[in-house]
C-alpha cells in the first residue's frame, strides 16, 4: 500500500522559509511525477510545484522565484524549499505521487501557518 507522509510545516514568520517534505513507501517503483498542492481556507486546491522522474520542475507562478522543489529518489522522498514565506502562503499543503494513469495518491496534508 503506497503510502507518502508530509513533514516540516508549521509557524513561521513573513520572510522565513520551511523546508517541507514527503515520505513514500509501499512501493518499489519510480513514481512518474510528484507534486505539492495546497489548499488556503475558503480556495480552491492550487498545485504549487511538480517534480518528474528525470528531475524536471515546474512551478506555480506564486511559487516561482521562491520555492525549491526537489526529490531523491534513493529516499523515496520529494522536497519543497519555501522562501520569503508571505501572508499569502499559509494554507495546507499536501504532496501528491503519480506512478501510472490512474495511480495517484496523495498524503495527509500539513499546515503551514505565516505570521506577519
């Protein structure tokens, strides 16, 4: 059973960063995109940035400039480096992991919260 468990979010003050992550297990097999998504009260879900196989990103642009995404596929483990955090920011982020058409699963999600 696949499983992925975000980790790093939490308080943080307007300018700081966090360093979220997402554990994978269950699976042996190459996922073929990994993404975080977040979801702010009251939004809609909003993917922030994806990762492929090959180590491709691709950014939302309220994230570009900003957030750092990254995995290392021996870890099983994708990354989002968050910078010059803004009010704008806070929301829930949860990742996301795509190993077929079909097969995606996502994690339990983890609060972010930005202070001004």
């Amino acid at each position: 059973q696949v499983q992925l468990v975000e980790s790093g979010g939490g308080l943080v003050q307007a300018g700081g960063s966090l360093r979220l992550s997402c554990q994978a297990s269950g699976t042996t097999m190459l996922f073929q995109v990994m993404a975080w998504y977040r979801q702010a009260p009251g939004k809609q879900r909003e993917l922030v940035a994806a990762v492929y196989s090959n180590g491709t990103p691709r950014y939302a642009d309220s994230g570009k400039g900003r957030f750092s995404i990254s995995r290392d596929i021996a870890k099983k483990t994708m990354y989002l480096q968050m910078n010059s955090l803004t009010p704008d920011d806070p929301a829930v982020y949860s990742c996301t992991a795509n190993l077929a058409p079909g097969r995606n699963y996502w994690g339990q999600g983890i609060p972010v919260t930005v202070s001004s």
